[in-house]
C-alpha cells in the first residue's frame, strides 16, 4: 500500500505541474467550448487510482522485486503511459469536433514521459 501511494504521490505532484501550467491553460484557449465549467473530481480521482494501479502492477511491481532493471522500467513506463493517453486523445480526435492534434500528440508525448519520470523516481526510491 506504501508503493501505491507513493506512485501516486510522485504521478500527481508532476502532473499537477503539466495540467496548471500547459494543458489547463492550453485547452482553455484551443477548446473552450469542450471544457467542464468544474472538473469531475471523482472521475479525476478513479482514472488516477486505475491508472496507478496498473502501472504498478504492470510495470513498477516487476523492477522492485528485482525481476527488471531502471532501462526496462524507462521504457514500458514510457509505453505504457503514451498508449494509454492516446486512448483518451485519439478517441477524441475520432468524435469531438474541433480537437487538435496538436494537442493531441503533446498530450500523449506528456503521458509517455510522466509515467516515465514517475517510474524511474519510484524505481529509485525503492531501490
């Protein structure tokens, strides 16, 4: 239970970074018309605690009991992140009007190196 809440922990301090400062700012200017005028918290809150616990599962389980090392953890964070934020922002390309790609292909890139970043600092944490 330590791992999961210091995975989320490191996840959302990082993130919490991108979304104040890049996306909010950003959607807030391209799709105005798409946004929320109050978040979802308890979606929020349920996409990180799955997204975290699969993570752990999937990839920060295996480094820690030893099976693989930081390279491996680097990679399949990275994987694992860009694919899974490419489920959000490619079903949006495919139904929303007006979604950029560009927006799109940050948002997955950002995926892909947040959960990198939060797997090697956990890996090193742990380690």
């Amino acid at each position: 239970m330590l791992l999961f809440f210091q995975t989320l922990l490191t996840f959302l301090a990082i993130d919490a970074i991108w979304i104040t400062q890049v996306a909010s700012p950003w959607m807030k200017a391209v799709t105005p018309h798409l946004l929320a005028e109050n978040p979802n918290l308890y979606a929020a809150l349920l996409f990180y605690l799955l997204y975290i616990g699969i993570f752990l599962i999937l990839i920060l389980q295996p480094a820690i009991t030893g099976q693989v090392g930081l390279a491996t953890v680097a990679w399949r964070s990275f994987l694992f992140g860009l694919v899974c934020y490419a489920t959000y922002d490619l079903t949006n390309l495919s139904v929303m009007r007006g979604y950029p790609w560009t927006l799109a292909a940050a948002d997955m890139l950002w995926g892909g190196v947040l959960t990198m970043l939060t797997g090697i600092i956990v890996y090193w944490w742990r380690g």
